[in-house]
C-alpha cells in the first residue's frame, strides 16, 4: 500500500490537471498584454524625446568645435508608402555663418529609429488626445516669452512690460505658461518659425547658444521644446533653454503637470 500511494505521488499532473493550468495562464496573459502594450508603447515614446535631445545636444557640440553655426530645420514628419519614416529634421553646418540654408552648406537629415513604429509621432494638429486642452507649455519651454520678444522688439514693432526685456527669457523654469500646446506647436515644436523656409528653425552659435534665424545676435532666442506623442496617452517633451541645455519631461494627466 505504501509502494502505491508513492507511485501515486510521483506521477505528476494529470491532462486535465495541465489544461486547467494552461488555461488560467493564458487568462492572465491576455489579461496582462494591453498593460504590456501600453508599458512599450509609452517607452518607445520617451525613447523617441530622449532621441531628440540628444541631436540637439550633439548638434550644440558641433557648432562650439566647428567654429560654424549649425541650423535645424524641423520638418513635417511622415511615413512613406514603404513605412520609412521621413526626416524629422535637417541638420545644416552654416560654413558661410549666413543664418540660412545656401549651396555651401551641408545638409544631413534627421530621422527617428523604424523601430519606435508608425505610432510615434510629433504632436501637433490631429493629435485628439482627451486632455489635449488641459495640457498646457512644459514648465521651461520659453517659446511664448520668445516669439513675443522676437515679434516686439527685434521685428521693431515697439511694445511696452516685462515680454520687451531680454531678461524675460530667462525667467524662472517653474513658471507655468497659460498657453495649451496645441495652440503653440508646429511641425511638433513651439520654435519660432523661419520666414525663409515657413518652418520651425533655430540656430546653435559657434558658442553654443541657441538663436532664432532671424536674430542670430539675440542669444537664447533659439529656445523652445520637441512634444512627442504615441497618440493614445504618452506625451514626452525635449526641452531646449535659452543657454543650450536639454531636459525631457513627461506629463501627467491626473495633476496636469510636467514632470
């Protein structure tokens, strides 16, 4: 009877024994994959500004060890009919220090990885999230001081308070703006837009110091941000400062704010 009872035990699972496991397995994994989605998807995102960031780093590094201005132009981005992606932005090395794109320069496109998938995109029109109009600038991004600078003071329009002092630009990071993102972005970004090209643009200086094209001796005027989408939840931004430094933030719908 002992000998039997052991047989017994050393068995192992029956069939059906091994189904009911499998089946309660594959509820939890269908169960868990939507999370599992979301997670990669909200990652690729991320990767995707920290992308960003980075070329605008390495962009900033060459113009200081070059010794040229260096421009980037942030175009519409879009998916061909072969699921490459088009450039994001064009990188120019300025080797005439013009401030604008002529046969001398060099010309290079930017393109975000094929692996963070179609879905990955800059924000901007046709982006309907659910908090789309709660989502205002990320503390940091000075684009809405800059463009009034920018449209008072150097397009020589006169204007009177603090928005006509070059100070303005360097106000504090936490200070919120009340502008929603999607009134500001174009082509994703809330840089001033080019009349040249009709596109976002800025310029790094030979010292590194982001300037608007159409004032290249105004330091900082070159500042503002890249928001990027997954277009379910995620928005991520890369910020550019007035003196050339990087950060990403990502928001948080349930305060509204940046972090």
């Amino acid at each position: 009877m002992r000998h039997g009872r052991a047989s017994r035990e050393q068995a192992g699972f029956t069939l059906t024994e091994t189904m009911i496991s499998l089946a309660i397995m594959g509820v939890v994994a269908a169960m868990a994959l939507p999370a599992m989605v979301r997670f990669q998807s909200a990652q690729d995102t991320q990767d995707a500004a920290i992308q960003v960031g980075s070329m605008l780093t390495q962009v900033r590094e060459r113009a200081r060890t070059q010794g040229n201005p260096y421009l980037i132009l942030f175009q519409q981005e879009d998916v061909d009919p072969f699921g490459r992606r088009t450039p994001f932005a064009l990188i120019v090395r300025d080797r005439d220090a013009s401030y604008s794109v002529t046969p001398a320069d060099d010309v290079r496109p930017f393109v975000l990885p094929e692996h963070l998938g179609k879905k990955i995109t800059q924000y901007g029109e046709g982006n309907e999230l659910p908090y789309a109009g709660a989502m205002k600038l990320a503390s940091g991004d000075y684009s809405e001081k800059i463009h009034a600078y920018l449209e008072n003071v150097v397009s020589g329009s006169g204007c009177s308070g603090s928005e006509c002092t070059y100070e303005s630009l360097l106000m504090d990071d936490e200070d919120e703006s009340s502008l929603a993102v999607s009134e500001e972005v174009l082509n994703g970004t809330t840089f001033a837009v080019h009349e040249g090209t009709g596109v976002p643009a800025i310029a790094f200086s030979p010292r590194g110091v982001p300037v608007a094209l159409g004032a290249p001796n105004q330091w900082g005027t070159g500042a503002g941000a890249v928001y990027i989408t997954n277009n379910r939840e995620a928005v991520f931004v890369a910020i550019l400062s007035p003196m050339g430094e990087v950060s990403i933030k990502k928001f948080r719908p349930g305060t509204g704010s940046w972090q």
